[in-house]
C-alpha cells in the first residue's frame, strides 16, 4: 500500500513547523541508546526520516546511514538542511535484504494501517543481518483514527505491538516510554521498543 495522501499532505504543508518540532537541541534518549547498541560504522536505515536530524546525527556520530521518507517535502528538507541523500520512498518500497545492522524507525510505522504492520515488520526483520537491532517508535492506544490536522494513525498497547514483533521473528530487548505534545498540538503518550532480528 502506497502511503496515505492526507497524511503526506499535512507534513507537505507544514513541513516547516515539523523540523522546528523535532529538531533542535533536544536530546532523544532514545536514539542515544540506539546508537551506543550499535557497532561502530554499522549500516543503518532511518525508515521515516522526515526532516533528517536523527539521520544527521547518526551520520556524524560514524555511522553509514541510508535515509527515506514518502514526503517529497521532508526528504528535500533533509536534502537541504543536513546534506543527506534521502530516497523518496513509503514502507513497501523497502526490498533490502540482510543490508543493515540497525534500522531506526522512529514514529513513522504508525501512519500505516494495523493491517500493513505485520508485512512492514517481516520486511525490516528481512533487512536487518542477524541479531540486527531495530527501534521502533509508537503512540500508545487503541485503533485507528486521524489526528485534528487530518493524519493518520495507528495506536498500539505494549502487549500488542510486543506480539505483532515476536510474531516477525524479533525479540524484544528494551523499551522507554513517555508522552509530548505532537504537531497537532495534542499530548499523546508513546512507547519505543528495542528489538532484536
């Protein structure tokens, strides 16, 4: 399935508010941890780019990192603002096998549809080498719906998403979790999962 138009729409419009969001000074736990599980020079996949700085980071810090977004927009900002290549591309366009070591996928999954996600994680599980490490990052929640700027999104409990990974052939190693306030102006809990392939 292609990505969702209203959704690329919103981060086509407001590509701008996007970056200012979530780039900055702001230091991501997260991906702190997710670079330190990592060996040094691994290849990594940042699926979901949006504006680059998490990419930008990885690239600085030694790592060979393969960047994409579905947004025309958000790869041109990433282009633009961090000298990255950025291939245009959605979640089905992934076809890499055993090519990476990490893949970072960072509140990006969850504008798929719930029934997309076992297919998305199969395919990233195929793209990791073995033991391979994998982030993922989610709203927590129930269902589906779209946010007050019209995105979609998936929302997913722990035990939930814990399954939908095991089922893919990961293992769990590590999970944070929190709530911000999103573009939409919304506080919204979430969850980021460690997984190994």
């Amino acid at each position: 399935m292609s990505a969702d138009e209203r959704t690329l729409r919103v981060y086509r419009d407001k590509v701008g508010d996007y970056a200012d969001m979530v780039a900055g000074d702001r230091v991501d736990p997260a991906l702190q941890a997710f670079m330190a599980a990592l060996p040094v020079g691994a290849d990594v996949l940042d699926l979901g780019c949006g504006p680059g700085h998490a990419a930008a980071q990885m690239r600085d810090k030694g790592f060979r990192v393969v960047a994409m977004d579905a947004s025309p927009e958000m790869a041109a900002l990433a282009r633009k603002a961090y000298d990255l290549e950025v291939a245009v591309a959605s979640f089905a366009d992934l076809d890499a096998v055993a090519a990476f070591d990490g893949v970072w996928a960072s509140f990006s999954l969850l504008h798929a549809p719930k029934s997309d996600m076992p297919g998305h994680l199969a395919t990233i599980n195929r793209a990791l080498r073995p033991g391979g490490l994998l982030s993922l990052g989610l709203k927590t929640g129930t269902g589906e719906a779209r946010d007050r700027l019209g995105r979609f999104y998936a929302y997913y409990e722990d035990a939930e998403i814990t399954a939908l990974l095991k089922a893919a052939g990961f293992a769990v190693s590590g999970r944070m979790t929190g709530a911000d306030k999103g573009l939409d102006g919304t506080v919204a809990p979430w969850i980021v999962l460690s997984a190994r392939a």
